[in-house]
C-alpha cells in the first residue's frame, strides 16, 4: 500500500494542470518503507527546480538539484528518509502514461540506485491522480491506484 501525507498530496494538486496555458509540473517522491511490510508513505516531494524543462506537453526533470534533495534528506534523516520514485502532471482528466513516461520508468528502474524492489510513479490529472508500481526485477509496471 502506497500512503501519501497530506502535505506532498497538496503540493502536488497545486500545481495540476488546469489551464491551457500552464506547463507540466513534476519532482520526486521521498518517504519511507514500512520495516517488515510492503507499505510506503509519501512524506514529500519535490516540485520544479532549477535545470528542470517544462512544456505544456513535457516535463524533464534535471538530475543535479533533485539528487541534492534526495541526498540532504538521507542523511538529515539516518538513512530513513528514501528516494521512492517520480511524480508528474498531464493535462487530460484521468491520467495514464505516455511512451515518454514508461521509457523512463523502465530506465529509472535500471539505472536509478534505490532501497526496495520497486519505484512508484505518480501522475496528476485535471481530475484524477494515478500511482503505478514498477519492479526492478521484472521491469513490469502495475496501475495500484486511481482516484
């Protein structure tokens, strides 16, 4: 089970995608793995930062400031607060992944060093949001969550 706290599910909202004109937001998820338990809980993200690229269409994230976040949060933490995965907006009422999107889920769940067998990835809709879960081992990514 995925929890995701108030806070970053606000942080989140505020930046959906409701006008024509604005542009794909997007950060990563930090939090925690419940010991002995699948869970997670989502305790925050990260919203655009500098050397981040955003479309209306598109959102890059820049590696360089958003690896500062997840490497401050480890350590202020002891090890307990993780990078979990990546969160984004679409503009389309109930959210579902791009090619984009699933090309660089599976690549994050190559390349990408992480605590757990798996990422979650996070997309904000106009009315919906989505979670899905991909598996290092497999590289298999399952919806868990549409609300």
């Amino acid at each position: 089970m995925v929890k995701i706290d108030s806070a970053p599910l606000m942080r989140m909202l505020e930046l959906q995608q409701l006008e024509p004109h604005q542009l794909e937001a997007g950060g990563i998820l930090l939090g925690r793995r419940i010991l002995n338990s699948p869970d997670v809980v989502i305790d925050e993200v990260t919203c655009p930062l500098p050397g981040d690229r955003r479309r209306p269409l598109s959102f890059y994230r820049g590696r360089a400031r958003h690896q500062q976040v997840i490497d401050e949060r480890w350590k202020n933490s002891g090890g307990t607060c993780l990078y979990l995965g990546e969160w984004h907006t679409h503009p389309e009422p109930i959210p579902s992944p791009s090619l984009v999107d699933l090309g660089d889920w599976n690549r994050r769940l190559r390349e990408d060093r992480f605590e757990g067998s798996s990422l979650f990835f996070i997309i904000v809709g106009t009315h919906g949001i989505c979670v899905w879960e991909g598996r290092r081992d497999s590289r298999e990514i399952i919806i868990l969550c549409q609300r």
